[in-house]
C-alpha cells in the first residue's frame, strides 16, 4: 500500500463515521480532531498538504485563529507547521516565568 493510499484510508475511515447531516456537531468536531491527529503523525507523502488543508475549518473556529482575522492562506502557513506532541497528563509542559519558545495547542 503506497503513502498516499494510507493517507486516504485514514481520512476515509476517520469521516464515514459522519453519514448524515443529523449527526452531532460534538462528534463532528471529535472526528476532526482525530482527522488532524492523524495528520500530524503522519506527516509524510505528497496528500498530506492538501488533506491538512481540508481542516482548515477546524482550525478557523478556534477563538485564537479567528482573533488574528487571517486569510485561508495566512492559516494554512500557521497549521502547516505543527508538530504533535504527547505528554502525560503529570508532564510539566511550562512554569511561569520559562522563556516562550513554543506555541501550544491543546486538543
């Protein structure tokens, strides 16, 4: 199985778990978010742009993208560059006073 195959079976076995226009918007946006998880830890083949680009919505509606009144494009740059991140939930990620030299999103 090729790259980009993967790429389109995760996105296709991730979205048709959302059939009908009756499905909730929480399972939506938790179907997004596994969507982009997904994406992020994959990171590799020539879909994986263009599939990043179809979650463009998700990110969009998020009160810190929508405060900077960005173009699609502008957005694109921003979440074009995201790594993922696993910490355990007894991890410190920051203290107050640590230099800022990341920016996080928590999902």
């Amino acid at each position: 199985m090729t790259r980009k195959g993967t790429k389109l079976n995760i996105y296709e076995s991730i979205t048709s778990e959302v059939k009908d226009s009756e499905t909730s918007l929480n399972l939506k946006k938790t179907l997004e978010l596994k969507l982009i998880i997904k994406l992020l830890e994959s990171k590799v083949g020539k879909m994986w742009g263009s599939m990043l680009y179809a979650t463009l919505p998700f990110f969009m509606e998020m009160p810190f993208f929508k405060s900077l009144h960005l173009k699609e494009k502008e957005t694109f740059s921003i979440v074009n560059t995201l790594t993922l991140q696993h910490f355990e939930k007894q991890d410190i990620v920051m203290e107050i006073g640590d230099k800022g030299e990341n920016f996080y999103i928590i999902l």
